[in-house]
C-alpha cells in the first residue's frame, strides 16, 4: 500500500507541476508531458515532429533563445528527453509554404524503390544525389518524401545515413522501440554492411583489411575533412576486388565500424581512392572517368543483414549495382 500511495502522491505532482506552468505560460504556448515511448529521444527530433512543417533551422533557434524548455530549464538540441519532463512548447506558425515542394515523379521513384517494408520499419533503395535530409541549402531530403508517400505513419525516423552521392539501402524505423533496437544492432556490430565500390587504378594483392582511425572536422582550405589520424576514432574496412577494367577496379566494400566517409577515407588511404569522389579523390582521375559517363560518386550500398524486433532469424537486402554504375562499367571493358 505504502508503493502504490508513493507512486500516486508522485504522478499527482507531476500533475500539479504541469497545471502550474501551463496556468503561467503566455497564451499559446504548450506544455507536454513526456511520454514513454518519446523516453530518450533528442529534442530537436521531437519538435520537428510536433511542429510539422517547420524548418530545422527556425527549431534550432527556438532552442538557441531558450524558447523551448524542459522543465524550466534551457537546453541544447542534443538534449535528450525523459518520461515525465515538462516541454515548454512556444506558439510556431505553421505556414503551408514552410514546406518542402516535392516533385511528384520523385515521390513516385521513391514509392517505386521500396525494397522492404513491415509494422517495424521500412528499407528503401536511396538514389544518388538525394540527401537523406534537408539542410545546407536543401529543401527536401529522402526522409521528407518517405512522410509524403506514407503519411498515414505518424513516426518516420532515420536509422543510419548515407552520402548524398552514395545510392543503396537506407532504413527507416517505424516506432521508436525499433530505432533503439536497430541503433543497439549498429553499435555493436551485428548489421552486416556491403558496398560496391568503383575505386581508382591497378588494385594488386587482392582482399585487403585496412583498419586506421579516423578523426573528422578537419578544415582544409576552409572545407570540413575526415583523414587517418592516429587520435582518431577506431576503424576498419575490408576491401575484396571482385573484378579489374581499364584504371578502375569493382571492389565489394565491408564496414566493420560506421565511421563519416569511413569507406571514401580509407580507399584514398590505400592509394586507391573512390572513382568520382571530389572531396578524396584526384581530379585528374575524375576527369577522365567522367569521360567514361560516370558523372557521380561511385559507390552503392548493395547488402544489409540485419536482426529486426521480435524475429528470430536475419534480414538480408540486396539491391543490385544501378543502371547508371553499370554503363560506365560497360565502356571500360
């Protein structure tokens, strides 16, 4: 009895709490109670779930001036958020025009590149030169057009990332007790990740396992960079050649760790950098394979494996090697 009366004496002030500072906020603004399945989720993900249709950037300010807070106090956007927090919301206009325009024959691309799909998450086969989200510049990302073909599902999150350039599978959870599970899968090395790679020169020696660390925020020449450094973050990337062309070998790429442009780093590393990479690469090799018809990065995710909640055997995906990967293929033969 005593549990139960503590446990009621407590939600009851958790109640009063709530009454108190919505009684004291200015007029439209809100106060939420944190729920548990919003428990350990960042800030900025949450608003920009609640506020639908707001930029990122105007989320980001809100929190700057200390317009969001929780329970009274200011935050930064990677906060993370608790069952039972208080969330001071301020009034947002929501304008229609603060949405992204998304071109219809891409959100019917995208509908088209499904590669798997259940209650728990869904895998998509990600073009090249579409961002996974909107920022520095960009309207739209993969993530706005998956809400816009399915906006019947109220939680879209991304698990992993991919670079705009790199095409490939790209989950996205459905609830947030499969993002929790997934990102646990990812940390400890029980997703299986598989790429192809077009990667420069004459490859000799055959499969090759580099393992350097890599350090990221580097400024060259006013550019943010990842290289090998030996403070660096742990790791490793196995390299198998699968078959040699004309200064270009196909190289089926697997991450043990996930680090930012970990393959791209480390295939420059070898000597061999990523056909197309204009960050890593050479320019006067990207020269000559552009005029091979490669006009992007050349690297895809082509394999995941992975456990998903409540299964007991793996999910295997395998997307084969684009249209457009394969032509430049075809000319160098």
């Amino acid at each position: 009895m005593t549990a139960i009366r503590i446990g009621l004496y407590q939600a009851s002030w958790y109640h009063i709490i709530m009454n108190e500072l919505t009684k004291h906020a200015p007029r439209g603004v809100q106060v939420i109670e944190i729920k548990e399945d919003q428990d350990g989720q960042r800030i900025d993900n949450y608003l920009s779930r609640i506020l639908k249709g707001v930029p990122k950037s105007r989320i980001y300010r809100l929190i700057r001036k200390g317009q969001v807070r929780v329970n009274k106090g200011r935050i930064k956007p990677n906060h993370r958020l608790k069952v039972g927090d208080m969330v001071r919301v301020p009034p947002v206009t929501q304008q229609e025009d603060t949405a992204p325009r998304l071109p219809p024959g891409l959100l019917q691309e995208i509908d088209a590149s499904v590669l798997y799909e259940n209650d728990d998450c869904l895998v998509v086969n990600k073009p090249s030169g579409l961002a996974v989200h909107g920022g520095s510049g960009l309207s739209f990302g993969l993530i706005d057009i998956v809400k816009a073909i399915r906006p019947e599902q109220d939680y879209l999150e991304l698990v992993h990332r991919l670079d705009r350039e790199t095409s490939g599978c790209l989950i996205l959870a459905k609830n947030r007790k499969t993002l929790t599970f997934l990102h646990e899968q990812f940390k400890q090395g029980r997703v299986i990740k598989k790429y192809l790679a077009g990667v420069a020169g004459t490859w000799k020696g055959g499969k090759k396992t580099v393992s350097a660390p890599l350090r990221k925020n580097i400024l060259q020449g006013g550019e943010r960079m990842v290289e090998v450094d030996a403070d660096g973050k742990a790791a490793v990337t196995h390299f198998t050649p699968l078959q040699q062309y004309e200064r270009l070998c196909l190289m089926e790429v697997e991450l043990e760790t996930g680090r930012t442009h970990q393959i791209r780093v480390h295939a420059a590393h070898t000597g061999h950098p990523v056909a197309g990479d204009k960050k890593y690469g050479d320019r006067e090799y990207n020269q000559w394979i552009r005029s091979k018809g490669l006009g992007r990065l050349f690297l895809h995710s082509h394999w995941l494996e992975l456990l998903l909640p409540g299964q007991d055997e793996t999910l295997q995906l395998n997307t084969p090697l684009p249209v457009d990967l394969k032509s430049v293929l075809s000319n160098l033969e």
